[in-house]
C-alpha cells in the first residue's frame, strides 16, 4: 500500500533543480543551491528533484552528485519530497541510491544508461538490478526513442516502480503504452518534456510533469497544472501559447540550449543560477537576446521574483 500511494505524491510539478557552478573555480555554489530550493519550496513545488538532466547531472562527480541529494534533502527538511537521481554504472547507481536512502531522500529517478551499445534486454535488466536493490520507490527517466516500451511493461509489476519520466515525444506510441500497463500497478505517468508538451502527454494520461521553468517562473507552470487539472482548454492552450517560445529556445541545437536558458533567465532577473560546466557552453548573443525579450514579455524583473 506504501508504494500505490506513493505514486500519487507525482500528481503535480517535478521541479529539477539547477546546479549553481561559481565563475571562476566551477566548483559548486552550495548557498545557491540552497537559495534556490528554498524558492521552488516557498513557491509551493511539492516534488523536487536534485541530480536531474537539468541539474547538469553528468558534469557532476560521483561525490559531488551524493552530496547534492545529501544537502538538498537538509535543505528541503520534510517539507516536499526529494526525488534524488542516480545513474552510470549498476553498481554506481545501486551505491548512489543506497546512499540516498542513507541520508533521507523519499525516492530515487534512474536516469537512462547512458551507452553505446544497449539493447531492450539489457536496459531492462539495468532497471529491473537498480530497483531490487535499493528500497527506496523509484522512477524510471524513459528517454531513448529506440528502445522499446516492451521494457516499461514488463517493469510495471515491480512494487517499488512507482512512476515513469517519459521524455519520448511520440503520443500514441505514449497513450498506448500508458493503455496497456494496467492500473493495479499504481504507475504514476510523468511528462518528462515540460510544459510544452505538458498539455498533450496530459490528455494522454500523463498525471504531471517535469519542469525547468519552475526555477524562475513557477507561477506559470502551476497556472498550466490547475489548469489541466480543471480540464480548463481555453486557459491550457493561452499558457502553453506563453510558454512555448521560451521551451523552443531551449530545444535549439538539439536540445544544447536546455539548461544555459534557465540558468541565463535566472541571472537575467537576479535569481543565483552561476555558470554552465562544459560541455553546455555560454548562451549565444542572438539567443540572449531572444530570451531578455521573452522575460520582459512575461514582465519579469529582479523585484518581480523576490
């Protein structure tokens, strides 16, 4: 019953955390990263996620990763749940999420094993090794179009699988795998690609989503959540027309902009977001500016935030 219930605490935003690096050492900037949680907290994010893609999870060491899930989980202090991703190796994530469990997080995201040779088999046993082996309730981040939903299926009975982060933008190849997995399972689907497909992945059967936004404008990411959640067209679609501007920049040059757009609107509007670590590169001039004049067009400002 533990877990059934557990998957309905992702029946809103998963805020990924940014990871704030100082300029000129690149080393971590913990008061960043604590002044950060403690926004997404006042601003009512219920899930917050340390060491996801948007955290710059892989230009993070393996100490540094375990310290962020250990200092977030100070931080945030019972007051939302921490969903601490892990991933690599097997055996790099097993003692990853092992050592989440140790310091307090609720739950662990398994990233996609990031490798150039993986197959359905293989992936599968991945997730299938991971979840067995830490008792913590997990959630798969589902993100490589080739490999098959088969692998989704077969997980679904694990008791300790609670939700799927699907960040593969195909919509009946979504609905059909959501369809298929049976509701006894207690799966809680997630739109891993944020509010511009939020909407859809919703009408899908997604329960909710996965945002970067929320680290600068949370307030239009929950006026997105009611909204769907109200089954409000009208206000869905007028959010989504306000929002999809600034999602397309990030997903310029194959999704290379993802993480520099957040953490250059935070700065822009005087959040603490620091620089990228390669390889995400500085923001391109023309893309600043591209970006300025979509905050002014929210009217955002540095006193706006505060």
């Amino acid at each position: 019953m533990y877990y059934a219930e557990f998957s309905k605490k992702f029946e809103t935003i998963s805020g990924i955390t940014i990871t704030p690096f100082k300029k000129n050492s690149k080393e971590i900037d913990w008061s960043g990263v604590q002044e950060n949680v403690e926004f997404l907290i006042n601003k009512g994010v219920k899930v917050i996620v340390p060491c996801g893609n948007t955290s710059e999870f892989y230009s993070l060491t393996i100490e540094e990763a375990k310290e962020e899930i250990k200092r977030v989980v100070e931080y945030v202090n019972g007051r939302a749940t921490v969903l601490a991703g892990i991933g690599y190796s097997v055996d790099t994530a097993i003692e990853m999420g092992n050592y989440a469990k140790e310091v307090g997080a609720d739950s662990i995201m398994i990233h996609m094993p990031i490798h150039p040779y993986i197959t359905n088999e293989g992936a599968f046993d991945y997730f299938q090794t991971i979840i067995e082996a830490i008792d913590l309730p997990s959630v798969i981040y589902f993100k490589d179009h080739h490999l098959s939903d088969d692998i989704l299926f077969k997980l679904a009975p694990l008791e300790k699988l609670v939700a799927v982060k699907y960040a593969v933008n195909d919509l009946p190849r979504f609905a059909s795998i959501v369809q298929s997995v049976s509701n006894e399972y207690h799966i809680a689907w997630i739109c891993g690609t944020a509010e511009k497909w939020a909407p859809f992945f919703h009408h899908a059967g997604a329960v909710g989503f996965t945002s970067g936004l929320v680290n600068l404008y949370p307030e239009k990411s929950f006026q997105m959540l009611k909204a769907l959640q109200s089954n409000n067209q009208e206000e869905t679609w007028k959010v989504w027309r306000e929002v999809v501007p600034f999602e397309n920049l990030r997903a310029k040059y194959n999704n290379g902009n993802n993480v520099v757009v957040i953490k250059e609107a935070m700065e822009q509007i005087g959040l603490n977001a620091g620089i990228t670590r390669q390889p995400v590169s500085k923001l391109k001039e023309n893309d600043r500016e591209e970006l300025r004049s979509i905050l002014n067009s929210w009217g955002l400002t540095q006193l706006s935030v505060k």
